[in-house]
C-alpha cells in the first residue's frame, strides 16, 4: 500500500527544524532570540511521529510530525493525513477541553507538522507508574476531560450537521481507524503474525483466547460497537501515555487515532491501562521494596476516575441539553425533567459495561497482540513479567467471559487483587 506524499514534504531534524520555526513569524517571535542559538531535543516516543522539544530564549514549544510509515519500521507505511486528523480533533475538543489539552500554535499540512505548547515540567504518566510513583487527584483530572471531550461532540450538545462534518474531516484517517480495529478487535483472537507475547509463560492464554468462542464473540462484539456507533468524537488512544502531569497539572495528547465512536473505548482503556500498571507493580518492585501503596492507589483512581465522569457527563447534559438528541423543549415540564434524569443516569451507567469490556481488549492488545507499553514491558525479568502479564489477562479474560459480573467498579477493584499471579512457569487461564 502507497500513499501520496506532497512534493513540499520532508521529515525535519534537530538541525533543519529551528530554520522551518523561523520561517513562521509568530513562532519566531515565541522562542525569540537568534535560531541558531535555539536548542532542540527529541522526544519521539511511540509508533508513529517525530517529537521536539524546542526552547528559545524568550519561551518553548514542542512539534509533533508524521512520518509517512511507523517510525521503527519504514516497510510499513502510513498516510500523512493523520495529523490532519488530529488538528480536526483539537478544533472540535480543545474550546471545551481548556486547561486539559495544550495549546495549539500552528499546524502546516505540507509538512504534516502541528506545533503545540512544550509541557514542562510534566511527566508522562506511563513513566511515573512504572517508577512507581503516585499522583493522586489524576482519575478525577482525567474524568474530567473524558467528560467534556465526549459529551460536548455528542448528539446531546451538538446538532446532527457537526456530527457529518466532524465524520468528514477525519474519513481520511481510516487507515489509523483500520489499525485500531485489526491490533485491538481482531489480531489477538486469531493466529496474527503481527501477535507476540512472553512465552512460554502465556502460552496456554494465546491458545485460549483463539480457541474459546465465547471469547472471541465477546471482543467480536465490541469491535461491533466500535465500528457502529457514533456517540462521541473519542481519543481512541486514551492510554497513561497519552496523559502527561505536573502537580495538579494533567494535560491530554496525542488524538491522532480520533474517531468518532463509543464512550465506552475512552473510558475502557484508560481503566485498563491503570490495571495493567496495578499487575506490572509486582513485576517492579526491587527485592524488599513493597509497592502494595503504589497498587491500592491505582485501584483508587479508578473509581474515582469513574464516579467523577458519571457525575460530570449527567450535570453537563443537564445544564447543556442543546442537541437533537432528548430535545431540551420536549422535557421542559416537571414531568418531562424528571424523565430526562433518569435517562442520563441509565445512558452512563450503561457506559460502565461497554467499558468494562474495551478495558478487556486494552489489556489484551496490550499483552499478546503487536503493540505492547511499558508498564510490562518494561518489567526485565521473564518470569516476573509473565506473571504480571498473566494477572492482567486472567482479569480481561474474566470481563470478557462475564460481565454480569461486574455491575459496578467496586466488582472491578475486589475482583483485580484475585487474579495477581506469583513468578514461575508457565500460567493457565
């Protein structure tokens, strides 16, 4: 597969980046000082893009370039589109998202770049979890964005014309949406050569997971949902390291993987990227180092990330029904008010199962599939991996195979410490 590449394109580096920026006056005028005096450092984490830092002697930034394939494996291409996508997804979010997201200086097509605010002092979330550091207030933050991002591009604020223009702008990216789909709903359920794991210590949840029909009807069915329904424009990538803090700082990057579908997948895997942190601890830990404070915190900000969102998703639809959707006008009188309360409370709780479920593909994907993070893998020794991977995917696996089970997150948070696994051999589901 080939995509069109403008003539104009060209991937930037430490030394041809401070030329570019000073081409751009207000940019120029942010950093200010002499260009060649600039200092630039890259960050590039993850798949998919080249990341700087840059800091002049009146201010910084940060820019964020796609390349035209995954940044590790240049025989796998990609489209340039998705940063397109991604300045589409700040448009629409950051004016309700504010104080959540950076801010956003400039965005070039030609060259796939967006120039954004240099967050700093902030950690990423993904490292500090693995350091087995703690931030508490951090759910609560994050519901918070969760909250606004989703409700405020829903059919309760939004009329039905944003939705159509929102799904046109980022049509384009459906070679990111593609990739979700196949690396989170498909691949770890089948023989995918793109699939690895530690093995032969999850070997047995491998074959499991292919051979068990209910489970593979399971993750079938949410990548159903994920392709059909529409409620929200979502992150798609809500991970701890697309989180990054600093005190009571919490800011939200890189949407690039933007679409819009269900609540739920934001919710879900932001759950359970903190569960996959709750297992790695044991894998962490030094020898006499007792991480159980660093675990029992985890455990915490899940629900308090989950009571914060269904509290503030119900009070801004409440106080801002302006959509189509439960037309304000047809639940003006008590009654009508009345009726309309109810139905918010149902709509989120409802939410709840749908994540519970996309926390179980986050897992999965995570352990077994092509794309793996650093809260396990990271983790050097195999055995202590394994069984910190084993414990997340004995959970996923539960979420999976019954979810009635789990009506409310006090059933998540007593049911996770049940499936910790101690080190040695190889683990059966």
């Amino acid at each position: 597969m080939t995509f069109n590449i403008p003539l104009t394109y060209r991937p930037l580096s430490a030394a041809s980046l401070p030329d570019t920026l000073a081409n751009i006056p207000a940019l120029r005028a942010r950093l200010g000082g002499d260009p060649k005096h600039w200092t630039v450092r890259e960050v590039s984490d993850g798949y998919l893009n080249l990341v700087y830092l840059v800091n002049g002697p009146d201010g910084s930034l940060c820019t964020k370039q796609s390349l035209p394939h995954v940044r590790e494996d240049k025989d796998w291409p990609l489209p340039l589109d998705r940063t397109a996508a991604e300045a589409a997804y700040w448009r629409m979010v950051g004016p309700h998202a504010e104080g959540l997201v950076p801010e956003i200086y400039h965005y070039d097509p030609e060259l796939a770049l967006i120039v954004m605010e240099q967050l700093s002092p902030h950690r990423v979330v993904r490292h500090g979890v693995v350091a087995g550091e703690t931030y508490p207030g951090l759910g609560a933050k994050v519901a918070e964005f969760s909250a606004r991002s989703t409700f405020f591009t829903s059919d309760f604020f939004q009329k039905q014309e944003f939705k159509h223009r929102g799904v046109a702008e980022l049509k384009d990216n459906h070679v990111l949406h593609r990739i979700m789909l196949e690396l989170v709903y498909q691949d770890p359920f089948i023989a995918s050569p793109r699939n690895h794991w530690t093995t032969p210590h999850l070997d047995a949840f491998v074959e499991d997971f292919r051979a068990n029909g209910r489970i593979r009807a399971a993750a079938a069915r949410l990548g159903l949902k994920f392709l059909s329904s529409p409620q929200a424009l979502i992150h798609n990538d809500l991970h701890a390291g697309a989180v990054m803090i600093a005190g009571d700082d919490v800011r939200i990057i890189d949407p690039e993987f933007s679409t819009f579908g269900p609540i739920g997948v934001d919710l879900g895997i932001f759950i359970g990227h903190l569960l996959l942190g709750y297992y790695a601890q044991d894998g962490h830990a030094k020898p006499g180092e007792d991480r159980s404070p660093q675990q029992q915190w985890l455990l915490d900000e899940i629900v308090a990330f989950w009571f914060a969102f269904r509290r503030r998703f119900v009070e801004l639809w409440r106080d801002n029904a302006a959509g189509d959707a439960y037309l304000a006008s047809g639940f003006a009188d008590p009654v009508g008010q009345a009726v309309a309360q109810a139905e918010r409370e149902a709509f989120v709780d409802g939410l709840f199962a749908d994540a519970v479920g996309y926390a179980a593909t986050a897992m999965i994907r995570s352990i077994i599939g092509y794309s793996h993070f650093a809260e396990l893998e990271s983790i050097a020794e195999p055995d202590r991996k394994g069984a910190a991977e084993a414990g997340a995917l004995s959970l996923a696996r539960q979420f999976l195979l019954e979810p009635q089970r789990f009506v409310a997150i006090a059933d998540v948070i007593a049911e996770a410490p049940r499936h910790r696994r101690a080190p040695g051999g190889r683990f059966a589901p």
